[in-house]
C-alpha cells in the first residue's frame, strides 16, 4: 500500500516514515522477516527501501501487519487475512467520508491512500 499523506511532518510525528528495518519490525510483531515479506507477495504492505535496499517499515505498515498477524495466529490462510486486513481498511475510509458528508463537511473530503 503506498503512504498515505504528503503533508510535511517531523519524521518522529510521521507515521508513513519508514523508520524501521525488516528484523526490528519482525522483532516488534513477534513474528518472522518471511512473514512480512508474505505480506509484500500479498500486496498488503509495500515498505520503501534505503539506499541500499533494504526494506524500511513505517508505524502504519507495522499496524496493518500487526492486524493481519492476529488473523492468522487464528487460523485464517494469509492469502485471506492480507484481503480482510484491506476490506477492513476501505470500509473505515468509507465510514469517514460518510461520516464527513453527514456533517456537511465537503470542502475537507480527501481520500487518505492506505499504506
């Protein structure tokens, strides 16, 4: 998923920044660099990567794991967690923009692109 804003942040506040490394983002979920990589195959996550090129996570792409782990650590296949994780992910994005039109919000509707 690509970042979601471009609004300019303190790389510490952002949570699009890719501010973590495959093992330290494997270490944090509790789970395996071969998992996250799965979610990649998935097209759930898709981390930026340094210069050398290795992939970087950002605290929004750890979150969506994070969720997608849980699914799976209850015995959904990851083909079909990685797909409930995106379903989950439109349908609150939905809710919002339903939620800014009810308010008579118009103006301020923008799309946030998942991660």
């Amino acid at each position: 998923m690509p970042p979601r804003s471009t609004r300019a942040v303190s790389p510490l506040d952002d949570d699009d920044y890719p501010a973590y490394t495959m093992g330290r983002a494997a270490d944090m979920l509790g789970t395996t660099p071969a998992f996250l990589r799965a979610l990649g195959e998935h097209r759930l996550i898709s981390p930026l990567r340094s210069e050398g090129g290795h992939r970087r996570f950002s605290r929004y792409q750890l979150r969506i794991a994070a969720r997608a782990r849980e699914l799976v650590d209850q015995g959904t296949p990851i083909e079909a967690a990685c797909r409930i994780v995106i379903l989950e992910d439109q349908l609150e994005e939905a809710q919002r923009i339903n939620e800014q039109l009810r308010a008579g919000h118009v103006g301020e509707l923008q799309p946030k692109t998942p991660t």
